[in-house]
C-alpha cells in the first residue's frame, strides 16, 4: 500500500522535473521570434488556469467542507497577508518568484491531501496524483523561467526543482500517517494556501501573462481551467 502511495506521489511530483528541463531546452533550443513569446505567455496563462481551478475546485471546497466561517476565513486571510509580506520583499529585491511560490503553496497542501485520500480511496488518490502531475508540468514550465530571469542558474533552478519534486512523496506520506484523522488541520492548510495563492494569481501571475494583440493567453486560461475541471469530473 505504502509503496503504491509513493508512487502515486512520486509521479505528481516528477513533472516539476520534467516541466523545468523542458522550459530548458525551450530557452535554449526555440529560435527567437515572435511565435516563441507567443507560446510562452500562452503557457503562463495555461498554468494560471490550472493553479485557478486548483483553488476553486479543490483548495477552498475542501476548507469550506470541513471548517466553519471564521476559522476558514481567518486561515485565507492569513494566507494572502503573508504572502502579501513576502511578494513585497522579493519585489523589493527585484526577484521573479511568483509562479513558484504559486506552485509550491499549490503542490504541497495537495501533496498532503493526497496522502489523506489514500488512507480512505485509494482509486480517488490515484486520479488526484493524475491531476497534481497534470497542474505540475506548465506551472514548473513557467517557474523555471521566472527563476532564471531573477538570477538563478540553470543547474541551480533544476535542484531546486528536482528538491521539489520529492517534497510530494514527503508531503503525501504526512498527509497519510499524521493527517489522516484530522481533516479540519488540513482544511486548514488548504484555506491558507488560497489565500496564498489569490494573491499571488492576481497581483504577479494574471498580469505576466497578458501579451498585447495576442488572444492565445487568455485562451490559453480558459483551457486550463478546463483541464481543472476535468480532473475533478473523473475523481
């Protein structure tokens, strides 16, 4: 059982891996012409639509079913406050962080979910891991990019990300040994990481992916909040 947990957890985080050597090669391969910035900002879109239906459909349900007013609305606003605070300060000193930032406060409260869902329905984990993968991929796609513009080496940007990618199996493993039998905490965790994540959506994210004259990026949304909405149809 516990062997088929990490692998579920494993396979939803290796497309952080796998989504950060792509925009490598992306960068490094992809003449530069305008087609390239097209895809680019499409794909931004694409991962800002995936990390919104993630909290509309997954995060804030799951923190609306288990908590009251208050306590839901005092984790979410805890949440956007500092992530508020530290947006400021890598704004600050002029880092490009959001995007992952977005990712992790995305991947690791699912991650813990995950693991919880084993415990009860092993099927339904099993399309979860499908889904955190799926979000994964653009979302590392877009965070690669954002960290080396802010200074970052490639080879340090793919530890990171291979770091990240294992963090999955560790959150999982939490979220089905100590979280199991406490749903309101990780209700919690998830009211707190929308907060979170709104924030980040609407202050850095929505507004990178804007490109002018291009009607891709907003398409681009649209079909991965579609990709959101499909995943939580089949779960």
């Amino acid at each position: 059982m516990i062997q088929k947990l990490i692998l579920f957890s494993g396979f939803s985080g290796i497309t952080v891996f796998i989504g950060g050597l792509l925009a490598n090669y992306f960068s490094h391969h992809i003449k530069e012409k305008p087609i390239k910035y097209e895809i680019i900002h499409a794909l931004m879109s694409f991962g800002a639509g995936i990390i919104l239906s993630a909290l509309a459909l997954v995060l804030i349900p799951k923190g609306m079913e288990e908590l009251e007013l208050l306590p839901m609305a005092a984790s979410f606003l805890t949440g956007a406050i500092l992530f508020m605070a530290i947006d400021w300060y890598l704004a600050k000193k002029g880092g490009q962080m959001a995007t992952l930032l977005a990712m992790v406060m995305d991947f690791v409260p699912e991650s813990i979910a995950l693991g919880a869902t084993f415990a009860i329905n092993p099927k339904m984990a099993a399309l979860l891991a499908v889904f955190i993968g799926l979000q994964n991929l653009p979302e590392a796609f877009n965070s690669f990019r954002d960290l080396v513009l802010s200074g970052f080496s490639v080879t340090k940007t793919l530890v990171i990300f291979s770091f990240l990618s294992f963090s999955g199996i560790i959150g999982a493993l939490i979220g089905h040994f100590y979280l199991s039998d406490y749903p309101d905490l990780t209700a919690q965790l998830m009211a707190f990481a929308s907060g979170g994540i709104l924030y980040l959506l609407i202050q850095d994210i929505i507004p990178e992916s804007k490109l002018k004259n291009n009607y891709l990026s907003s398409l681009g949304a649209i079909v991965g909040f579609l990709v959101g909405i499909i995943g939580e149809k089949v779960m």
